[in-house]
C-alpha cells in the first residue's frame, strides 16, 4: 500500500495542495470511465465485441472502423469515447451489474480523497507534514520505505533554488572561489539564502 501510494505521489499531492480541490484521476492515456457516482477502469479493449454487446451497441461490431484488431487499436480513441458516453449517466453499481454479465473485468477507481482519508494510510504515517518557508506545515506523502531502528521520511523540506550552490561546488567539487566567484558574477549558477520554495 505504502509503495503505490507513493507511486501515485504526483496525483496524490496535487490533492493535497489544492486542498482537496483536485481529485479527478489523471486523464493521461485512458483514462477511466466517469461514473454518476465515481470512476472506473474497465479491461474494455481485452475484447471489442464483449464490449460493444455489453453496452447495446453491437452494431459497431461489423463497423469498418472496428473490423480487425489492427482498426480496433488504430480507432481505439473513438472506442473509448463511445464507451465513456455511454456510462456517463450510469451509476457503479449499474455498470458493474452489466460488466459482471458480460464478463469485462473492472474496478472500481478511488478518488484521491478516498486514498488520502484511508485509515490505514494514516496508521502507517504516509501522509506527513513537512513545514514550508513562506507557507507554514504543509502536508505531504511521506516515504514508502521503513527500516527498524531508523527514522524514514523528509528530515525537512526540500531545498530552495540554488540553496546548496556554495556547498556543493566548493565543499564537494573542490571549485576555488574565485571561479565560484565568476560564475555566480556571469550568471551560471545561482545561489539563494533565503525566501520562500523553488
């Protein structure tokens, strides 16, 4: 659980920075069926006709566009949308009562609040805050890795834009400081002592 919270951290934490504004799964590639009442991601494209039969339009099974495995992939967009059209009023429990008669695998899609407000997340402590200059604590997904005897997550928050400039260049890089000195003069590199995150 901790592991795919934390692969989720981009979805995740815009949920959390937006305080709770965004939550609609990331429409990249596929993305699920919007539901009346939620999302869904369905194995639609395991097999078109299941498909088409499944939602009343097996009309579009001898369609030109849909005809070979090939066409059904090439067209797949158009595929999704009808699909996506058609469960659109549809609550999950209606469309589960048809996928399970048709045998279309499917799950149901929690929203980020769903995963956020899980107790188990909070037991576990994946949701940590972390206190921001300029913004106070803010709360953030914490690290899925835990070894006994050691204290896991962030220590504080991230680095502001060319906070360790110096540090690294000169402590770990061995630069002199008169070439530091240039760079810094020539606009190169960056360094910042203060204000509030990148």
């Amino acid at each position: 659980l901790d592991a795919m919270v934390a692969a989720n951290d981009t979805t995740l934490q815009r949920h959390l920075f937006s305080a709770g504004e965004l939550d609609a799964p990331s429409a990249i590639y596929r993305p699920p069926l919007k539901l009346k009442d939620g999302f869904l991601a369905a194995s639609i494209g395991l097999s078109f006709a299941k498909t088409m039969r499944a939602i009343g339009r097996a009309d579009l099974i001898d369609d030109k566009r849909f005809c070979t495995p090939t066409l059904q992939r090439e067209n797949m967009a158009v595929f999704v949308e009808i699909t996506k059209a058609w469960a659109a009023d549809k609550t999950l429990a209606e469309v589960a009562k048809v996928f399970d008669e048709h045998d279309i695998p499917y799950g149901k899609v929690a929203s980020s609040a769903e995963v956020l407000s899980n107790p188990t997340l909070a037991a576990r402590q994946m949701i940590v805050e972390v206190d921001l200059p300029g913004v106070g604590p803010t709360p953030v997904l914490n690290t899925p890795f835990n070894f006994s005897g050691v204290k896991c997550g962030p220590a504080g928050p991230p680095p502001r834009l060319g906070e360790h400039t110096r540090e690294v260049l000169t402590e770990l890089l061995d630069l002199s400081e008169e070439h530091y000195a240039r760079l810094l003069t020539s606009g190169a590199i960056r360094e910042t002592t203060e204000g509030a995150g990148r």
